[in-house]
C-alpha cells in the first residue's frame, strides 16, 4: 500500500458514494439501514486505524427487510459488502487471520 491514509480516504468516498438499485413490492434492505450503516462503515474507514475491527463491523451486518415500500437490492448491496471485506483483508496484519 503506498499511501495508506489516501486509500482509506479513497474507500470511504466510495462507501458514501455508492448506489443500489431500489426495489419495490418484492424483499429488499431498508434504505435507512443501509445508509446509516454505510455511514458508520466510511466513518470507521476514517478514524478506526485496524482493518480487522472494520471487516468485522460488515460482517456482522443485518439490515430490516421490506417489501411493500422502496429497498435497496439485497444481492447489490451484500455483493459490495463483501468486496469491502475483501479489500480490508488486503490491509490487514496477514498473521491475524481475524476473518476467516
């Protein structure tokens, strides 16, 4: 990693910045949730110095279901959730091995 600080910071605008496609009368992830949480993911890219803690924060992750109002698409979301785990694991300690 060259410039770890801008990598962070680069991860983060592309958490605040991401888009899903809504659904609407079928199963999807409450809005409010998810951007909460992605709020909570970039603020934690900003100021949590240890991937692990990050990945595990994603991991861990639950959002409501809805179905009779707008959600976001439940596959989209959880695919870029786990490409950010993904990443995480590139930055962290590969003694830990916190995330298997």
């Amino acid at each position: 990693m060259s410039n770890p600080t801008q990598e962070r910071t680069d991860l983060a605008n592309k958490v605040i910045n991401s888009r899903f496609a809504t659904t609407k009368f079928k199963a999807g992830y409450d809005l409010n949730d998810v951007d909460d949480f992605l709020d909570t993911v970039a603020r934690q890219l900003r100021d949590e110095p240890r991937a692990e803690v990050i990945a595990k924060t994603i991991k861990n992750a639950a959002f409501r279901q809805t179905k009779w109002r707008d959600g976001y698409n439940s596959e989209q979301v959880d695919r870029f959730l786990d490409e950010l785990v993904k990443t995480l694991r590139t930055w962290q300690d590969p003694d830990l091995n916190l995330l298997a």
